[in-house]
C-alpha cells in the first residue's frame, strides 16, 4: 500500500521541529509538500525530506491525501476548513482555534464529510504525563484530590514574533499556547471542569499577549486543578505534583522529546523519549517515598494512531470533541481573568 502523501503547512518551529520529523518516521506517511514562503527553509525541505516546497496553501490540495495545519494560529481555521471542504482529511496544531464555536464549527465540517479532524496535543504523550495515568489507573495515588501543572520559563527578554507581540488578533499569548496543553492534561485526568478562575498578566514590557497566567479549575468530581504557565519565573516549581489519597507523585523538569527534536535526533531512534534516572519523579509521602521510572515518551504514537484512522478506520489519536471542550474552558478562564469573577460551566 502506497504512503499517505502529507501536506504540511507551515515550518516554523511547531513544522519543522515537530511535525516535520515526526511524519518522516512514521510509517505509512510521506511528507510530500511543504509550504513556507522562506527561501532558507524551503532549501532544507528539499535537502532533508526531499520534499516540494510551494508557497501557497492551495498549491498542496490535489497532491496530498492528509494536511497537517502547523502554521500561525490565526490560520487554523480558515486553513483547516479550505482543506476539508477540498476532501482532506486535517491535523491541526494545537489550538484548534480561537473559540469553542469555531472549532464546533470545524467538527460539524468534518462530520458532513466523513473526514478525520484530529489536533496535535502531542503534551498527552509526554513520558511525565503517561506516568501520572499509569500510576492513577493503578491506585498508587489512590483518589486524585489535586493536580498542581507548570510550564514556566525564565525569559525576561521577549524573543518577539506573532505569539508575545500580536496580542488577540494572533490568538497569542501562553494562556492558549502551553495553557492549551495544561488544560487538556487535567480534563483528561481528572474529568469534566465545573468552574474556571484564572489570573492572567502581561509582565513585560512591549509584549501585547498574557506572559503569566495561572488557572484554577474544579472537576465534576471534585478533585482541583491548579494550572501555571510563565515566561517570568526566575525559580522554578515541579512539572507535576499531583496529590492523592494514598500517596504524592512529584516531578521536575520538562519532557526530553522536544529537546531532542530540536536537536535533530530522529523520533524512531532507540531511547528516543527515554529519561535518564535522575530526572526521574519519586512518589509517597514526605516519610517515605521512591523513585518512579518516567514512562517513555511518545510523540511518534500520535500520527501512528493517523494512520491506523485512515488506513483502518480506527479512532483519530484525539477526539476534536475534547478539544471543543478544553477550549470552553481556555474561553472561560480568558473571562475569569478579565472581570475577575469565577465561571462556571
């Protein structure tokens, strides 16, 4: 059987560092177009995936069998939707889109034309988080009572571009970018979220998009979450801690998977997501506790679960219905943060 052919819009560091190399390690995919307006990367393109490099998104349509949407985030929707009203099936990098209506809107499409519209939450396959539901659905934790999640960075000097400078109009800011991830974590650990509140702050100046939010959710069945996304935290606190009836999971340090991507080390080498013992996580109690082997990460399951979608009509690796839902959730903690009120769902 032929590979799918892939169409990839956009190769910035979303295309190129995770997309890009992800797709040409996954079996049965072949990435056969790029679009970028850059004369530099369009070389590389052609240099290390042999691939085409076009200019224009409509250009990929009739040579492509799946499009993966990695461009500004502005451009999801109208993108996603030009490609399945042309009969493609569509990845989108996280967000999906700027509001929940959108991204309905995107899954109503998607359904009238029996195509697949999954988004790239790859953060569910980080090894940390893989970790924390092995442990969870093995009663280690015991009743889950709170989630404590960071992303933080020490970054007092904007590096600029569309994110930290284009404000709404861009859909920038953390609180959508990271904060997308953290969200979708915890629905997916703890359940639905109930009521939202959140704090979000632009702390540097000449930066237009919120660079220090902190967003707190109650789930349905009465566990917390505590969400933290940064770019001015010169200490930083765990990745994860997350606290249960018999026992505490804790963990520092990020994922080793995006590291190694922008390394260049090839997804499907030996050990890829693997994490050396030290950065290992421990869990018990401050009396006793215990190193916990981080779980392998695996980025490279998204886009074999595309495959098995298309080829085998398996479910798409993440249902664009969650993503509505986190969505809501990213919307209303915008609210929260901007009357100061808590809302509730």
């Amino acid at each position: 059987m032929s590979d799918l052919r892939v169409g990839l819009i956009g190769y910035g560091v979303a295309g190129a560092f995770f997309h890009a190399p992800l797709i040409a390690a996954t079996p049965g995919l072949r990435l056969s177009a790029v679009v970028t307006g850059n004369p530099e990367r369009a070389a590389e393109v052609r240099e290390k995936y042999g691939a085409r490099a076009v200019g224009d998104a409509g250009q990929v349509w009739d040579s492509s069998d799946l499009i993966v949407v990695a461009s500004p985030n502005r451009t999801h929707v109208p993108l996603a939707e030009a490609a399945l009203k042309a009969g493609l099936p569509v990845v989108v990098d996280k967000p999906l889109a700027a509001t929940a209506e959108e991204a309905r809107g995107l899954v109503r499409l998607a359904r009238d034309r029996g195509l697949m519209l999954t988004v790239f939450q790859n953060r569910r396959w980080d090894g940390d988080f893989l970790t924390i539901r092995r442990l969870a659905s093995a009663g280690e934790l015991g009743a889950v009572n709170r989630l404590e999640s960071r992303f933080e960075r020490w970054r007092p000097t904007p590096k600029g571009g569309w994110r930290e400078l284009g404000g709404a109009a861009e859909v920038g800011g953390l609180l959508y970018d990271l904060g997308s991830h953290l969200v979708d974590q915890a629905l997916r650990l703890l359940g639905p979220a109930t009521r939202v509140y959140a704090e979000s702050d632009i702390r540097r100046p000449g930066v237009a998009s919120d660079d220090d939010t902190f967003i707190a959710l109650t789930h349905a069945g009465g566990a917390r979450s505590h969400l933290w996304v940064s770019a001015v935290a010169p200490r930083l606190g765990p990745r994860f801690r997350v606290l249960g009836s018999r026992g505490a999971y804790v963990k520092y340090g990020l994922d080793v998977q995006e590291d190694r991507l922008r390394a260049g080390l090839r997804p499907d080498s030996p050990g890829f997501g693997e994490e050396p013992p030290e950065r290992w996580g421990s869990l018990g109690t401050d009396d006793a506790h215990r190193p916990v082997r981080t779980e392998p990460g695996a980025y490279l399951d998204f886009y074999r679960a595309v495959v098995a979608g298309l080829r085998e009509d398996a479910p798409p690796p993440v249902d664009p219905e969650e993503v509505v839902e986190a969505l809501t959730v990213l919307e209303a903690a915008r609210r929260s943060a901007a009357e100061g009120l808590a809302v509730s769902l």
